[in-house]
C-alpha cells in the first residue's frame, strides 16, 4: 500500500497510485513499508542481468497488483539497452545511463510506467506531464501509438537543447507539445493544479509520467544496484540533480539495504537543494536557466520522498547525502579538463556530477557519477566548451530533419485548462 506524504491516512494501492499520479491533497505517494531485500542480492555472485535484480527490488512494492514474473516480463523489454559502467579514471566511474532510445537516463523510468500501466488500467487517460528537458522525449516514445493514452508534454519555451525540444515535439500520433512561455517552475505548477481539478478530472482523467508518479521514480534504484553488483562492493554515487527523484531512487535503494558509501547530490546555479544539504533551511526559489538545464529546477518535487526516507531525520539524511553546486563557466572547464586528460566526453549534467564526485571523494571506495544524458543532446556545448564535436546517434540525426510541432501557450493554469478542454 501507499499513502500520501501529506496525510497518511489517503492510502492507495501500487495500481491505484500509478493510475492517479499524484495524490489528491497534492501529496506524493509513498509505500507503507519499505522492503528490506537479502545482502546476498545486492553482492551476489551469479550471473544476473539488470532485470533480475529489478524484479527481486519491485516485486515487494507491486505486491498484490504484479507478481515477480510479470516484473521480469516488463523489465526484460523496458532493459533491452546497456547500462554501462565505464572507468574514466582510476576507480572513478561513469554510469552511463544514455543508451536507450532518446539517450537519457529517463528511458528506464519511463518506459516501466508505459509498461506498468498497460497492465494494470484499461481506462482512457491523458498523461500530463511537465518537463525542464529528457523527461519529456522518454515520455513520448515510452507511451507513442499507446492504446487509450493521450500524452500532453509541457517544456519551457528556450530553456531546452534543439535536440531535446525536436525529440518532443515531432513524435506525432498521440503525443502533444505546448511550448510554456514561463520557465519548468511555471510547467510543473501547471501540471500540479490540473491534477487537483476535480471538475477537469472528470470530464478528462489524468495521470502523471513525471517522477512524482512511482513507477516512473522506483525503477530509477534498479541501476544503482546494478553498479554495485558489477563493482562487487559499495560504492559513493554522485547524482546530477533537478528534481531529486533519481536522488531519491538511490537512497530508496539504499533503505532496501543495498550497501553503499554515501550519495551526493550534484546541482548547478540551482543550488537550493545542495545549500539545504549543507545546513540551511529549504527556500523555494525560481529557476534560473543554465548550460544543464534538465537540472533548472528551483523547487524540487521529490525532497519530501528524500526528507521520508530517512524518516524526516535530517542530521542523518545530511550525513549520508552531500551537496555540491557547480556554475556554468565551471561545468565546462569540467568537460574539457576531463576530455583532454581521460579522452571521455561528458554531457553539461555529467560534468557537474563529476565536480560534486571529486568535491567529496573517498578515495577508499568506487566513485559513481551517473552519466545522465549523452552528449550529442548537447552538442553546441560540448563544442563551446571542448572543441569536440560528438558522435550524434541516427536517432537523434532523425529527429532533427522532422517538422516541429508545438503550441505556444502563456505560463497559467487557464490556458492549460482551455487546451485540454478544447
């Protein structure tokens, strides 16, 4: 069962929640018990595949809705691409998250939701979902051609790579693009008060594809158990972070007693989450953009999940979770030093994971920056910054060849509503 992080007495079960995204009261759905898996899974010495160890990690939290099998069903298809851990330097390692199909660590969240939900709902709905980058073309191609699903995918207007906004934008078939005149701050409060709308709600039920939706959040652990299967022993992960949910997947790993060394959370001039971590009380503030702009987030939805797993103990949460902040111009002087003495070409977001690894190294254990985007999706910077033009994969080449299609609408809970009446 789930209950909302804002009154524990709204419970749902896993198929519910996944249906309804976010809770009623605007709350964030959370499991009733967290699991505690055997350590012989996380350091096992037999031969497993990624979705083996997803399955044993989901099953407890499906209970009564999926069983095992089913979980491995769906995460053999949604796994079908590498998780690699490559060394760049001696024990420092990138996670590279980015070879699924719109290069983005988001492919693996969204697709189990696209999966998941299939299977449990046969209702027509309309993902609604807000996006400050890759979350909205992993959305698109995980729900593309889906029966009974209509996707509605908000971005910012300017505030995306070319690629990242051609990748939402020209998937076609059941999936729209309203382009914010507003930053992901505005999209996000906009995709928020939709869901509390219970008069549009009923004329047009919603559900959410961001991390705010569980599905899309709890398969995200999979990857840091994956790391540390192939390490064979803990390991200090780094996470580039916006809205905290891959932060907040790591440290659910974690709770399920996956041995680790600790976790970082990397952010960019969108430092109030890095600032919270280091002592100060958490302040709200509008984004900024900058040259990582998945990560422009100024008021992360998933912190409640953070602060609940440690069950609202922030001296513990903050000695096992540190915060690091990296600006622009020290996010490519990131990416070049790294390219020209390692050979290894990093995404703006990778890069600020990579600073908030080295800023709090322990030299004794694996260091894990999650490579969370490939750098062809940001191809202008990595050129600014490295001289280097990257690989681009014949996806991405596609995409950029295809007619955009968006409307443009003002940063308000009004306009939202008159399109998805209309």
């Amino acid at each position: 069962m789930y209950h909302s992080l804002t009154d524990r007495q709204l419970t749902r079960s896993f198929a519910q929640a996944v249906v309804e995204g976010l809770a009623p009261d605007k709350g964030l759905y959370y499991p009733e018990r967290i699991p505690s898996l055997l350590q012989e899974l996380w350091l096992s010495e037999e031969d497993l595949n990624p979705w083996d160890l997803g399955a044993a990690m989901m099953a407890p939290l499906a209970e009564g809705d999926l069983q095992h099998e089913d979980l491995l069903d769906i995460l053999k298809d949604v796994l079908n691409f590498p998780l690699e851990l490559h060394e760049v330097e001696d024990n420092v390692y990138a996670l590279e998250l980015f070879h699924g199909p719109t290069h983005a660590f988001k492919d693996v969240g969204a697709r189990f939701l696209s999966r998941v939900l299939r299977r449990v709902s046969d209702k027509r709905l309309t993902i609604l979902v807000a996006t400050s980058g890759d979350t909205g073309s992993a959305v698109a191609q995980g729900f593309l051609n889906v029966p009974n699903i209509d996707v509605v995918i908000l971005y910012p207007q300017g505030r995306i790579s070319k690629i990242q906004e051609q990748q939402l934008t020209t998937a076609g078939a059941n999936i729209k693009a309203l382009e914010v005149e507003g930053a992901f701050d505005d999209c996000q409060a906009m995709v928020k008060a939709a869901f509390l709308d219970n008069a549009l709600q009923a004329d047009r039920p919603l559900t959410s594809a961001n991390s705010i939706n569980i599905a899309r959040w709890m398969p995200q652990s999979i990857y840091y158990a994956w790391a540390t299967y192939l390490l064979g022993q803990p390991a200090q992960f780094c996470v580039p972070s916006g809205n905290v949910g891959n932060l907040a997947a790591g440290a659910l790993a974690a709770q399920m007693g996956m041995p680790h060394a600790g976790f970082i959370a990397a952010t960019n001039a969108n430092d109030g989450l890095a600032s919270f971590l280091q002592g100060a009380s958490f302040d709200a503030r509008p984004s900024v953009a900058t040259l990582s702009n998945a990560m422009d987030v100024g008021d992360p939805s998933n912190r409640p999940r953070l602060e609940a797993l440690y069950c609202g103990d922030l001296s513990a949460m903050r000695a096992e979770v540190k915060g690091a902040t990296l600006d622009d111009a020290g996010t490519m002087r990131v990416m070049k030093d790294v390219l020209d003495r390692t050979g290894y070409v990093m995404c703006p977001h990778t890069a600020v994971g990579y600073a908030g690894l080295m800023a709090h190294r322990n030299p004794n254990v694996p260091g894990v920056v999650l490579a969370t985007a490939h750098p062809a999706k940001f191809g202008e910077v990595v050129v600014r910054a490295t001289g280097h033009v990257p690989d681009l994969p014949d996806h991405l080449a596609e995409c950029l060849n295809k007619t955009k299609e968006a409307k443009v609408i003002p940063p308000t809970y009004e306009a939202l509503k008159r399109y998805l009446l209309a």
